[in-house]
C-alpha cells in the first residue's frame, strides 16, 4: 500500500493529496499521540505515505482502530493501546501530541480526566521527548483564546477563558500544556513547536460528537430540523482536515518555536452555516428527495466563544503554509463520507 494515493477505509475509497516519497536517509522514527482519532489518523496516514517509521498511541477513547487498520501489519507501523496519563518509554525522533478529546460533548463528559489528559499527558510526551531529544509538537487549540476580546485572533493575544466554566477543563488544559511546553523548552532545552488549531472538519469526524459540523450534516441528510443554539450569530472559521495536516508538517519542520494559528480565516455565522450545510447536502443528493430541514433555535449553550478567526500571518510568513481547500469542497467530501458510512 505504501506510495499509492489511495486507502481504503472500511467501504469508503479516501482520496489523499500526492505526497512526496522520502529520502530513506530522512526517514523518522515518529511519535503520533491521539493517532486512532480524526486529526492524527489523517496526520498518521500522511507520515507513512512519506515513509517514515510511525508509532501510534491512543486510548479509544474517541479514536477507532477503525480510522488506522489499514495500515496494521505494515512494517512501518505499530499501535500501541496507552493513556497518555501514565509514562511510557519510546525511542522516537519527533512526536506529534494530539491524545485529547476535542468535542465538548466528550470533553465536558470527564472533566477531571481531560484536565489530567492535558497536564500529565503533555507532561509525560515532553519527558519522554527531552530523554530522546525528540522535536514535540504539541496540538494546542484556538480555544486558548476563550471568548476573545480581539477579532481576529493573533498568537500574541492571551486570551479570555473563564477558568471556572465547563468549558475550562479542556481549555485550561491546553492552555497549561502550552506552558508546560515553553516551561520544558526554558529549563530543559527542548525543541517545542506549538499549533493553535482553529475548528477543523472532515472524513473520519465522529458522526455522533455533537460538533456543528456533524451534527448539521447528519441532521440534513436525515431530514431533521437543524439545531442552533442561541440566536445564530455567533461565528466559527472551518479547515478542511488536509490543510492542517499539511500546516501540521510544515510547523514540525519549520524553525518557528512560537505557537502558530491553523486555521482558514473564511468565517461563518452558525445560521449561515447552517443554511449552508442544508444546501450542500442537497446538491449531493441532487436528483433524490431534497432534505425537508429546517432551522430550528434551540437555548444557547454556557460560554460559547461569540466569534472565532484565525489571522495567519505567521503560518504564511514562517511555514509559507495557508489553506488550499474551500469551505465549500472540503464539506462536499464530508458529506459523501458521511452518507457513505451511514449506509448499511
Ligand atoms: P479526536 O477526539 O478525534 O482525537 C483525539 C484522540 O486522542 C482520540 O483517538 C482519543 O481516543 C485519543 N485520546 C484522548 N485521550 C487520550 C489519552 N488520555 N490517552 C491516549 N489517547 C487519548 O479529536 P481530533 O479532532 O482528532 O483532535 C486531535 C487534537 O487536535 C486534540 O488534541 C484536539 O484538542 C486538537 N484540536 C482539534 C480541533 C478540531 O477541530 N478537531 C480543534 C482544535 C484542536
Ligand atoms: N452549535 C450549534 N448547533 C449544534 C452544534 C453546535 O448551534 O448542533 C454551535 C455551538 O453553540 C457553537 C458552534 O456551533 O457556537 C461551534 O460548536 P462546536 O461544538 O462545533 O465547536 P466549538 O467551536 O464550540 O468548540
């Protein structure tokens, strides 16, 4: 399979961008936390198109080994079942920490365990990372920023996060394995990258993790009334899975050690995307029965962030990385994806 653009993925072919075949004198031995799930799955099956040596761990806990079994059994891979809570011992040249859930659904489900997956899961991957003197690139979040006071957001910005909310759990603890990262780096020497990642959509999104863009799709192709919390004016910006795994790479061998946003600055209010999904999701089932949704609004959820956008200035400047895909076509490909795994 190695080298071939193409995987497949239980019934569904998925379609990779070209990728360029190592130098096997460049080969890695690399290190992807959170591998089983959305982002590193994808971020997993770039690394090994690449060549590189790569070693998954995650916990299921919103993963699959459903998202990597294609590549079981290849020489190149391994997969190992470990919460990133507790110490393991590798031998790696890069690691890539993305072990977090990422839906408030699931993160506000065990709050106390996210807070430990963020302070002693990016504790443990940057010890282990110092022993090695691996590269860590630590998957930190837009959320950093809480609800912003700047519009839009640049990496100097510190933020307004109520750390007493239900939110916190998950954005104190991003916030705090940024710390702890820069902490590691001062004391330690360690060679960090940090990528404050924007929402982010596509293939191999868990259909049930309550986000907007699931939960829109899913609610238009089955007819149901799409569910606004709040009045619809709050506003979020959406990157296609494959421009932040190609922002992802680029910062890991870059020389940039300050956080850098991923993020397509395109912005949306939810009632536009909303009216957005319900047209998409027609377009592609053009020809059958049109999606009879409507918009429905539903009460406003506790601290919701008003309005999210990434300035990307310094992805552009340092990485020369800026997203390739639209908004547009990145939710087409989601869409199919979804329909497809839906059906029996
Ligand atoms: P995801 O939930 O699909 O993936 C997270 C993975 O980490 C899952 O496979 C899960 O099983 C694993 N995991 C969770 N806790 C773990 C633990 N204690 N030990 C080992 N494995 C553990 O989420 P995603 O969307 O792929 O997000 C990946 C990373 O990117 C996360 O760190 C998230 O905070 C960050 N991020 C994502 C988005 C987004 O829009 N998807 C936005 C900002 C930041
Ligand atoms: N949202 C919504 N309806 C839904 C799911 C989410 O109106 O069914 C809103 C949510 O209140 C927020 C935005 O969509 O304003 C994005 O929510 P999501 O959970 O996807 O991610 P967040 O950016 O808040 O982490």
């Amino acid at each position: 399979r190695r080298g071939s653009t193409s995987i497949t993925f239980t019934t569904v072919p998925i379609e990779f961008p070209p990728v360029t075949r190592l130098d096997p004198f460049n080969k890695k031995r690399i290190l992807v936390t959170g591998g089983a799930g959305f982002v590193g799955s994808h971020l997993v099956d770039r690394l090994m198109l690449m060549g590189h040596d790569v070693i998954c761990v995650d916990n299921y806990f919103t993963g699959s080994k459903t998202n990597i079994a294609h590549w079981i059994g290849h020489p190149n891979f391994e997969l190992i079942r470990h919460d990133v809570v507790d110490p393991i011992m590798l031998e790696v040249d890069q690691v890539y920490h993305l072990a977090c859930p990422a839906s408030p659904v699931h993160y506000q489900s065990n709050p106390v365990k996210t807070l430990k997956t963020g302070f002693f899961g990016t504790y443990n991957m940057l010890g282990l990372s110092k022993r090695v003197k691996a590269r860590f690139l630590l998957a930190s979040t837009s959320e950093v920023y809480g609800s912003p006071e700047e519009h839009p957001q640049r990496e100097g910005y510190w933020g307004h996060v109520n750390c007493i909310g239900p939110r916190a759990c998950y954005d104190e603890g991003k916030r705090v394995a940024e710390a702890l990262a820069y902490s590691y780096a001062r004391q330690d020497g360690v060679d960090i990258r940090v990528a404050r990642i924007f929402n982010t959509f596509g293939p191999r999104m868990n259909w049930n993790d309550g986000r907007v863009v699931s939960n829109f799709i899913l609610q238009a192709l089955r007819g149901e009334d799409l569910t606004i919390y709040g009045d619809g004016a709050a506003t979020r910006s959406f990157q296609y899975v494959h421009d932040l795994v190609d922002g992802l790479i680029k910062l890991m061998a870059s020389d940039c050690t300050e956080p850098v946003n991923l993020g397509t600055p395109q912005e949306y209010t939810i009632e536009e995307f909303a009216r957005l999904s319900i047209d998409l999701v027609s377009e592609v089932r053009a020809g059958k029965e049109t999606t009879k949704s409507k918009i429905i609004h539903l009460p406003p959820v506790t601290d919701d962030p008003p309005k999210r956008r990434p300035d990307i200035t310094r992805a552009k400047e340092r990485l020369g990385w800026e997203p390739k895909w639209k908004v547009r076509e990145g939710m087409l490909e989601t869409i199919v994806y979804f329909l497809q795994t839906l059906q029996p």
